[in-house]
C-alpha cells in the first residue's frame, strides 16, 4: 500500500541488496540497481545514501515523492516497459 512501512516485519529487495553489500564489505557506490517495482521512499532514501547512481525498474509503485527524492538526488531513474505477450 506504500503506508506503515515501520508496522512491515520485511524488507523490500532494494534495501536488502544494499544490507547485503554492507554486511559483505562492498561498496555500492556508483552502481545501477535493478528492481521489478518502482524504489517506495524509504528505499530512495537507502539508495541516496548508499551512493547508487540509476535504478532500473518495471511496475510503477504508488509513490510520488520517491522518484522527486532520486531525481532532486541526481539518480538517473529508468522505467523499462517490456511486452511478454
């Protein structure tokens, strides 16, 4: 619903890929993260930073504020739309 993320026991994709790098000592700074769904805003904030410069994405997510926070971040944000038909 993109609402009461704190009241979630999970974490999304991006923000476990960035854990997961900062556990393994590796930097992310600089790289272009790939996701299904559109970064919700607590994401854009992990990703600002983290130092990731574009994130790739398909689905749109219902969060507006999230793509103003990487644009305003200067993260290249790219909206890949493939037909699987």
């Amino acid at each position: 619903s993109g609402t009461h993320h704190e009241l979630c026991r999970a974490v999304h994709a991006e923000q476990n890929a960035i854990i997961q790098a900062a556990m393994h000592g590796i930097s992310i700074e600089g790289a272009t993260l790939y996701c299904t769904h559109q970064p919700c805003i607590l994401c854009a904030k992990m990703m600002i930073n983290a130092g990731v410069r574009k994130v790739v994405y398909q689905h749109r997510y219902p969060d507006q504020t999230a793509l103003e926070f990487l644009e305003q971040a200067g993260i290249e944000v790219v909206r890949v739309e493939e037909d699987f038909e």
